[in-house]
C-alpha cells in the first residue's frame, strides 16, 4: 500500500534504466516505507514526502537504497565520521540543485530527508541543519510562475461550464488548496450564512486543525446552477466509471464528485483552450497551475490577516488573537471581497447599486407628491366641515332670531314665508358653492313665491309651535322638496 505512495516519474519526462531502478528500489526499501507509514498521518503528506525522498536518491543516483542507512551507534568512532561526512555531503548536493527553485520548495525537500535520517537514528544536529538552511536562504526563485490577472481569469472560465464555474470560484475566493474543495461535502457546505461559507474539517486541513472559510456570492450563484441543473448527471456518469465502492459512496456525499488528478486536468484544458498553457522549463509544471488561484487571492484580496487565516498559514498560537470578536472575520471578508469578483465586477455592483439608489430616489419623491395630495385633500375636507358649520351656525341664527322676533300680530304663515325667503341664498350656496347673483336671488324668490299657496295649504291650521317645527332649516328641503333653484332658473330664463 506504502508503495503506491511513492509516485512513478512525470509522463512528460523519460527516466532511464537506472533511475527506474531507483523508483523500484526505494518502493520495496522498508526503511523508507516504514517511515511513511508509521510517522505520516495523511495520505496527501505521505505522497509528497515519498516524491521528495524519489529526488533525494536519484540526484544521488544511489540505487541500493537498503544499504544506505546504517547506525552510527553501532560504528567506531573512526566509521562513524566517515559515515556522516558522507551524508552531509550528499545532504549539501542535495541543497545546491534547488539554487534556482523557491525556498519553500527546498526547504519541504531537506525536511523530508532530515526526518527520514533521524527516523533511521542518523542525527547529524541542528548546527547542520540550520547551517544547510541558511546557505540557501539568498537563492533567489527563477521558476516562471504566473499569477492570472482578473481579465485573464475571466476569459478562461468563460469556457468552462457551471461546475467548472462553481469549483474554481469557490478555491479563489476562498483561498482554499484544490483539494479542501475537491474533498468538501453536504454537511460542511452552509449556503445560508452572510458570506456563504464552508467547514474544512481536520482530516483534509493541512494544519490539522479545522477551520470555516468564506466564499463570494458571485461564487455560490454558479454553484447553486451547478447544483440544480448539473450534477445529478455528473454524479450518474462518474459513479458509473468508478471502479471501487468506495469510491462510488464517497461521491454521493460529495459537493464535486470527482478523483484527485481530475480538477487540475480541468483547469489545463481551460487553460490550453485559451492559450494560456505553459510548462516552466525546469519543473516541468504549469507555470499557471490550479496554485495560482491562491496566489490571486492572496495578491487581490487586500488584507494580510484575513489573507493569511484564509490562507491556512496562522499557527496555532495565532489563530485566537488575530481576530477578537465574533463577527469580525465575516465582516472584513465582506469589505474587501469586491477585490475577487471576476464576472461581477466591483465598478458594476457600484453602477448597480447607484441605479437602485436613484430609482429609490424618484420613488422617494412619489411618495412626497402623493403625501401633498392627500394632505391638501384632508385641508379641504376640513374646509367644507368649516363651511358647513358657518352655515348651521347661520340657520341656529335664524331660528333664534325667529322665536325672538316672531310679531304676535302678524299672521303665523306670513312670519314662516319670510323666514324661507331669508334662506334661498343660503341653500343656493350649499348647491352651488357659490354665492347667488342679484338676479338669481330676485328670480328665485319670485318662483318661490309664486309656489306660497302650496306651503300655506301645509301650514294652514298648524299651531304656532308646530309651525316653528317644521320651519327648521333642516327640514325645509322635506316641506317644499319641489324648489330646486339651478333647474327653476333654467325654466324661468326659457
């Protein structure tokens, strides 16, 4: 099982006989499946310590690998300093190939070496240790890597379909390695939360340690197309082509059901469509890699403690002072997250939200002009209530002055009739909302008069407080209903 660990050389590349040797040797060598087995936890660490021991001895091109470690406890003083003189300078060999690689590089590969030697109880010491790390230290990196630019990106997603979309968006805004996104399932994806976010669990965190990640709703758009439209397909065709069982129950959970060497195959292709596909000449890897996602985050996003969190780089005794409360990680992940939008572009969501502030605005002033309207309909409401009271008040006048003044001498029904006279320019007001002319008054008391017979025959034979009832203003219109003034004037202008 060990043994499949330990990966067989770059198809690009054309190994000889005796470094096929080497690679068979090094499979079978307990010493070193030992080592990985026993002292490396992940799957993902063994093989890229198993890759790094491969380079130790074939640049050493030692194919007898069995022999190569002895202990130096068992060796006379003499043996034993030959012995380590010897490792040391294969050690330092070792270090001078990596002069035009990056530190990191060089660094992962001595320390897999170191880690193998003392495994084996051959501990050359620290002195030697920090001395080899030091001495390449100031070699500066020649590797021609590329960080893409937000245009570039853009052109190459465009020609990648929804999952493909969902997948890379989710690892550059969130500045996850492939395999945290490749790896992710249903119970660690939480697309409720502001930002969307997503549970890398310890098993597939490099630090070991667990940790939440955000991603941009630019992202979660093509995921949730992805999930709705796409991958039940993809799941049926890929579970179809799986051989182990395993395998096929480990898709089901899966957000991205696919194998470990499939998204950076996806990522070339998109890469080779659009020209963008590169092989730097001395690792013989893409000089824009899956990696290089990262990169742009780390570049674009604007913030070296969000960067670095998010980036899985914060140590252990980091983690609880780098952000003191609880919310400030969501927070500043949504203050500078414009910087990683790659379709929805900071300058458009800017444009966007100005057109909804102005169409707000104009909306605004509806209202305001609605609000008027109706506050000019309650003045005149409460205008007519005013007009309408001044009038009571005039009848209650009237009828005052009328039980005042009412002459005893006078005939009862002579009193009546001029009461009525007096209250033709009153009605007509109510009617018309206006005041009468000179002429109308004239013509309307004419007409009313010419109609007094008909009130006299109510009155006749009334008592002088019945009389007084029916006077009332309020009941006028139900004594004589027939005197319609606007109708009366029209009869008598004929």
């Amino acid at each position: 099982m060990t043994g499949e660990l330990i990966p067989d050389f770059d198809k690009r590349l054309k190994p000889t006989k005796k470094q096929l040797l080497i690679l068979k040797n090094i499979r079978i060598c307990k010493k070193v499946t030992d080592y990985i087995n026993f002292r490396l936890n992940k799957n993902s660490t063994k093989r890229a310590f198993a890759t790094y021991i491969r380079n130790y001895f074939i640049h050493l091109e030692i194919s007898n690998i069995g022999s190569y470690f002895k202990d130096p406890r068992r060796m006379s003083n003499g043996k034993r300093l030959d012995y380590t003189d010897k490792i040391e300078q294969d050690i330092q060999s070792f270090n001078n190939s990596f002069k035009n690689y990056s530190g990191s590089h060089r660094l992962s590969n001595l320390s897999a070496i170191r880690k193998l030697l003392e495994y084996n109880r051959i501990d050359l010491g620290n002195s030697f240790w920090e001395g080899i790390r030091k001495a390449g230290s100031n070699a500066e990196r020649e590797t021609d890597i590329i960080t893409p630019t937000i245009e570039q990106l853009r052109n190459i997603l465009n020609r990648a379909d929804n999952e493909g979309k969902a997948f890379f968006l989710m690892q550059m805004t969130s500045g996850s390695r492939i395999e945290e996104i490749r790896t992710l399932t249903f119970d660690n994806l939480y697309l409720e939360t502001d930002p969307p976010s997503f549970r890398v669990t310890k098993e597939h965190s490099k630090t070991g340690r667990p940790i939440t990640k955000f991603f941009s709703d630019e992202a979660k758009h093509y995921l949730k197309e992805y999930l709705d439209k796409d991958r039940d397909k993809i799941l049926i065709t890929r579970t179809n082509r799986a051989r182990r069982n395993k395998v096929k129950s480990e898709y089901k959970t899966m957000i991205f059901p696919m194998g470990i060497t499939n998204p950076e195959l996806m990522w070339n292709n998109l890469c080779k469509k659009e020209g963008l596909y590169k092989i730097d000449q001395k690792t013989k890897y893409p000089i824009m890699g899956t990696h290089s996602l990262r990169r742009f985050f780390e570049d674009n996003i604007g913030h070296g403690k969000l960067s670095k969190y998010m980036l899985n780089k914060l140590t252990k005794s980091e983690e609880p002072y780098s952000f003191k409360t609880k919310h400030k990680l969501e927070d500043l992940y949504k203050k500078y997250i414009d910087n990683l939008y790659i379709f929805d572009t900071p300058k458009k969501t800017k444009d966007d939200i100005n057109k909804l502030i102005a169409d707000l605005s104009e909306k605004d002033k509806e209202i305001k002009r609605l609000n008027e309207g109706i506050e000019f309909i309650s003045k005149g409401r409460k205008s007519f209530e005013n007009r309408f009271k001044e009038y009571d008040d005039k009848f209650k006048n009237i009828e005052h002055n009328l039980n005042i003044n009412l002459n005893p001498n006078t005939p009862k029904t002579q009193n009546v009739i001029s009461f009525f006279e007096g209250t033709i320019p009153i009605f007509f007001k109510l009617q018309h909302g206006r005041e009468p002319t000179k002429e109308e008054i004239v013509t309307l008391t004419k007409q009313y008069r010419e109609e007094t017979p008909e009130i006299l025959k109510t009155l006749r034979g009334k008592s002088t407080d019945e009389i007084l009832e029916i006077a009332q203003p309020k009941k006028f219109l139900n004594i004589y209903p027939q005197l319609k003034p606007k109708d009366k004037i029209k009869k008598s202008k004929k």
